[in-house]
C-alpha cells in the first residue's frame, strides 16, 4: 500500500519560511521522481516543484529563488523550503509520486496560509 504524508504546514506572516516534508512508503523512492502542487481555493492545481530520482530540479517560474525542493533517499523523504512567503502562496500543498513503472500517487495535503 502506497502513502505519501505530508507535514510541516502552517500559518506565516509575509516573508516567513516554512518547510514541508513528505516520508513516502510503498514505492521504490530513489527511482520514483517526487513532486510538490499546490491548490488555492478556487483554482486548479498547479505543480510547484519537482525532482527526479537524479536530482534534476524544476520549478514553477513565481517561486524561482524562494522555495527549494530536495530528496533524502536513505529516510523516504522529499522536502519544499518555502522562503520568502507571500499571500498569493496561500494553499493546500500536495505531494505527488512518480513511480518508474507508470503509476502516480498524490497525498492528502498541508495548509499553507501567508497572511498579515
């Protein structure tokens, strides 16, 4: 049975940091490409930031410089360093898995507020 569970979410003022984790079981995670999404209220889901079983990164271009996605293989992990917060990054983060056979499985998501 595959999990992914999130944590680390919150409530921050602008400019604040938070950092979200996802501890994955069930899949093989060193060759499973890991993502973050997000999902404002009343808006699509969008994806945040990925990383492959390699480390290539990729970010959506409004959190370049702010957030930093990263992987520890050895705990089943994938991290999101959110720096710089600001209300429009307001939403439920989700975890998303990649798995190398073909099948994708998403978490049950973390709040993120950013408010003053």
């Amino acid at each position: 049975q595959v999990q992914l569970v999130e944590s680390g979410g919150g409530s921050v003022q602008p400019g604040e940091s938070l950092r979200l984790s996802c501890g994955a079981a069930g899949i093989i995670f060193s060759s499973t490409t890991m993502a973050w999404y997000r999902q404002a209220p009343g808006k699509q889901r969008e994806s945040v930031a990925s990383i492959s079983s390699t480390g290539t990164t990729v970010y959506t271009d409004s959190v370049k410089g702010r957030f930093t996605i990263s992987r520890d293989n050895a705990k089943n992990t994938v991290f999101l360093q959110m720096n710089s917060l600001q209300p429009e990054d307001t939403a439920v983060y989700y975890c998303r898995a990649f798995t190398s056979y073909g099948r994708t499985f998403w978490g049950q998501g973390t709040q993120v507020t950013v408010s003053s």
